[in-house]
C-alpha cells in the first residue's frame, strides 16, 4: 500500500468541501431611501445592519434597524462580479409597484448577494 504524504490528503480533502465552507459571515450598513421589498418583507426608508450568513451554497441575510431584526431571508445567492466592487451598493429592481432589493455588493468583495424573489423565504422580524 502506497503511503500518501498529509499535504496531498489535506488537498484532497479541500477540493471536496464546498466553497462556502471557507466563507465568513459579512456585515454592512445601508441606507434605504425609500419603502423597498426585500422577500415578502416591505422595508420603510432608513439605516439597517445587513448580515450575510453562508449556509451551504446559499446565504441567510438579516436586516436589523436600531438593534431589532425587521426581516430575516434563507436560501439568497451568492452573485459572481466581474470585478470587487468598489463600495458597498444596494442594486434596486423598479419593475413592479414596490422596488425590490435585487442585490447588494460589498465594498472590496468580487461575491454579491442576490435576492431572487422567488428563490428566497423571507420573514419578517419579532
């Protein structure tokens, strides 16, 4: 039986974990200007904590003003930039009645979030 050394095992073990193993919760502040949905949840105008937790291939995002969750969304894609976005952006889909979040980029980062409305279960905060 050949001997394989620990540098190989430990290669082989990291091409068969998922890549959002290796991701980190991310957190950022944004302003919303005006009554925006994100999932099922309206946002009214104001300043939120985002927070972005990987959770296997998708993401769970939280949004808390002044210390309180308002809405918590699973299942929110992770958006593959051409290039690490220069600030921190919250990308708007005006196409129906209320604007919807449709992404947010972050400062120094070439992976967005993507709220695909249809692909993410929101619930707003207690």
């Amino acid at each position: 039986m050949k001997r394989i050394s620990l540098t190989t095992f430990l290669f082989c073990l990291a091409l068969l974990l998922p890549a959002g193993a290796f991701a980190k919760d991310r957190s950022t502040e944004v302003h919303i200007y005006q009554a925006t949905q994100v999932g099922n949840v309206t946002l009214q105008p104001g300043t939120y904590q985002v927070k972005v937790s990987p959770s296997g291939n998708t993401n769970d995002v939280s949004f808390s003003k002044n210390g309180k969750a308002v809405a918590e969304l699973t299942g929110c894609q992770n958006v593959q930039l051409p290039r690490k976005s220069d600030n921190t952006s919250v990308m708007v889909d005006n196409s129906g009645q209320i604007p919807r979040i449709a992404e947010i980029d972050f400062e120094g980062q070439q992976t967005a979030v993507g709220f695909a409305a249809p692909t993410v279960n929101a619930s707003a905060g207690e």
